[in-house]
C-alpha cells in the first residue's frame, strides 16, 4: 500500500512531528493536515435526488475523496457518559478467538440471525468489543485515559478485526438477489457508523499507527461509495436509508477528521429537515422512528462539534420539538404493531421495544444525555420510563451504530 504523504499546512507542526509517534491519537497535537489521497483518486463525489412519498427532491451525495483531503483535528466523536451505577447495562463481548477472522466480500440485507461472517454480525460484535473499552475508560486515572487500555486483548483484536477486514476487501460488493431484509447498501451505511465509533475509540487510546489508520480508512471509503446505492441503480433511497447516509458522513467525518465529508453530511441533514414536519420526519409513524435512529445520534455528533443541531429547522418547528413529538406519538401508539412504509415486506412489529436492529428506542438515552433538561424533553422521558417498566434489557439498536445504553446512560439522570 502506498506510503501516505504528509502535507502540514502551519510551520510550526514540523518540530511536533520529528517527536511524535506515528499515529493518529498523536496527530490530534496539531490543528491542522492535509494527506494525499491514495484510493480511486480519479472519481468524483456525486450528487442525486431522491423522493419518496411527500419529501421531494433530497438531495444524497456519494462520497468519494479528492486528492488532498483536508484534515480537521478539532473534529470530535468518541464521548462516551456511561452511569457508573449502570455497569450491568454494559453488555460485553465474549469473543476472544483471534485466529479465526473470517469476513464475506459482499454485503447483503440484514437478516437475523446474523450470517456468520456478515456485515451485520462484524458490526455488532466490534461494538460489544467497545462497551470493554467504555468500561475501562470509566472511572478514569489520574491522566483521565483509564489504565492500560491499549494493551488489553479486547482492543488488539477489534484492531486487528478492522485490518483484516480492509486488507481482504470486505463486504465491498453488494448482494441485491438473495431475498433478506433491508438492502445491502442499507446495510453498508449502518457498517459505516460503527467502523467510526470502533476507529475513533482505537485513535482514543492511541491504538492505531498512521498506517494502520490509513489502511482502515482506505476501505472504509471504498464500502461508502456503495451506501446510496440501488438495485440496478433504479428508484430512490427510503426517508432512513437517506438519513442513514447523513448520518455516516457525520459520524465518519468526524472519525476520520475528514471535513469536507462531515460538512457534506450536516448540510444535507438540515436541508432533508427543512422538508418534513414536526409531526413526522418520515413516512409514517415507524419510518419516523427508524429515521430517528440516524437523525439522533447525527445530531449529538454535530452538537458535539458546536452545532446547534437540536434547534435545526422543519417546516413548522425545530428537531427537538420534533424528537419530542415523535415520543408523544409512540407513547399514543402503545404496543401495537405496525409495518414500515421504508420495507413493505417486513412484518408488523411493535417500536416500544429497547433493544433491535430498526424497530426500537434506543435513541432515548441518545437524546436524554444531552437534553435533558431541554423545555420538550418531557415526552421522551416518560416514553423511557414506560419502556423500562416493561423491559429490563440494556438499550441497543444496531442501526444508531453502538450501544447506547453503556455508552450514553440508561435514560433519565
């Protein structure tokens, strides 16, 4: 693989990086680099519009980097805000067998249960491998980073997990004829939101060299080109699927310092907003639940950055006052059962469930970690509490790409 070239745009960073490591964690030192870019360099970054139902003309861009991709190192993601007195909502992962990393090529729909080697199942388990590491940060050392994380078996072999993966090329074909669940670019976007919080916790501990990120990054771009794909490049992206894609620019962008792929996610984000309304953001009651999967954890990440994105503007109202709309309608549904307007072959299925892959809420403690004490958070506490009664299982839904209830809390604080 190409050795990566360093283009440092300050005079300053020259004397910083004859004494830093080579990593990424260590680059975080400096305010700003530029790297050449190695992988399909000729392509372009495209736009399309899509419609589905009354949200018209969305535009969704796929991404693919330009030759000198601008780093911005103020970019933040990894944050977790675990309750210490929740750990048993931490679950982890038991998988330790190294040896035996074995990742299909292609992507396909999601389907339960997992395929053994698919992209599903490699998602699920790195972010259990993560919930080791939240575990270990907290309660921290006196350096604030918590003791030897980088050294404990659990974060070797989520590394090594990521590099095998990228070195065979995984799940960078898409698979549209087996008949499964939601479509293998679908899926693909959701991959790409967990690979961000797996490498932004990696780079945390200072467990990735420069190269071994550039090797992770080098795929991870590759399976984003294939995020807003369709089956035989026909039709438009579901109402989630569009906001999946958002929500991986944001997320990976962040990840990988890349700005002009979180600027191209949040942009696209608040002009999806502007076209729907407070009383829905999708289509129908469960397609506005599963956009929220996206939509939330997108929204933290860019409220993390500095971006009032709670107070982004719908048509009538701001997306908080949505998120607390979308609470009130699904206490107001209950547990009945309902189908998706974004998959009309899944089956009926009730939202009031914690844990799941597109049917759930565990957006909650997403949403509750940082506006709690918003004017309109009402709604959504009570949604948490009814939840809770019924169910004692940890949140958990694979589409917001981690597990929300070690990493962000279990609901009210």
């Amino acid at each position: 693989m190409p050795e990566i070239k360093k283009l440092i745009t300050h005079q300053h960073v020259g004397n910083i990086i004859k004494t830093a490591f080579a990593s990424v964690a260590l680059l975080m030192l400096l305010p700003d680099a530029t790297y050449a870019c190695s992988f399909n360099c000729s392509n372009k970054t495209y736009t399309k519009k899509h419609s589905f139902g009354s949200i018209i003309n969305v535009e969704v861009t796929t991404y693919v980097a330009s030759k000198e991709v601008k780093k911005d190192l103020s970019l933040k993601l990894w944050d977790p805000k675990p309750r210490m007195d929740k750990s048993s909502s931490c679950l982890k992962t038991q998988y330790w067998d190294d040896a035996d990393m074995k990742f299909d090529k292609t992507a396909q729909g999601y389907h339960w249960p997992n395929f053994p080697n698919g992209a599903s199942r490699f998602a699920s388990e790195n972010l259990l491998m993560l919930n080791h590491i939240v575990g270990a940060q907290f309660p921290p050392t006196q350096d604030g980073k918590g003791s030897n994380i980088k050294e404990k078996k659990v974060v070797q072999i989520l590394k090594q997990r990521l590099l095998k993966a990228a070195n065979d090329n995984a799940f960078t074909k898409l698979n549209w004829e087996r008949k499964v669940g939601s479509s293998p670019s679908f899926v693909t976007a959701v991959t790409v939101k967990s690979i961000s919080f797996a490498i932004s916790a990696l780079n945390e501990v200072g467990a990735l060299s420069e190269q071994e990120f550039k090797e992770i990054d080098d795929w991870s771009l590759k399976l984003k080109k294939n995020m807003t794909q369709t089956k035989r490049g026909a039709g438009s992206l579901s109402p989630d699927h569009m906001v999946a894609v958002f929500s991986a620019h944001i997320l990976y962008g962040a990840a990988s310092k890349n700005r002009e792929l979180f600027d191209i996610g949040r942009t696209e984000f608040e002009a999806y907003l502007k076209k729907v309304s407070i009383s829905g953001v999708g289509d129908k009651i469960r397609n506005d639940n599963e956009v929220m999967h996206h939509a939330i954890i997108a929204a933290e990440i860019l409220e993390l950055n500095g971006i009032p994105a709670y107070d982004f503007k719908l048509k009538d109202g701001t997306f908080d006052e949505a998120v607390s709309r979308h609470a009130s309608n699904v206490i107001d549904l209950g547990y009945k059962e309902v189908k998706t307007q974004g998959d009309l072959k899944d089956k009926a299925r009730t939202i009031m469930r914690k844990s799941g892959y597109g049917t759930h809420v565990a957006w909650i403690p997403v949403y509750l970690s940082r506006q709690n004490d918003s004017p309109n958070a009402g709604p959504v506490k009570q949604l948490d509490q009814v939840v809770r009664s019924r169910d004692p299982n940890p949140y958990f839904g694979l589409q917001i790409g981690l597990h929300t209830d070690c990493y962000f809390g279990s609901g009210l604080q």
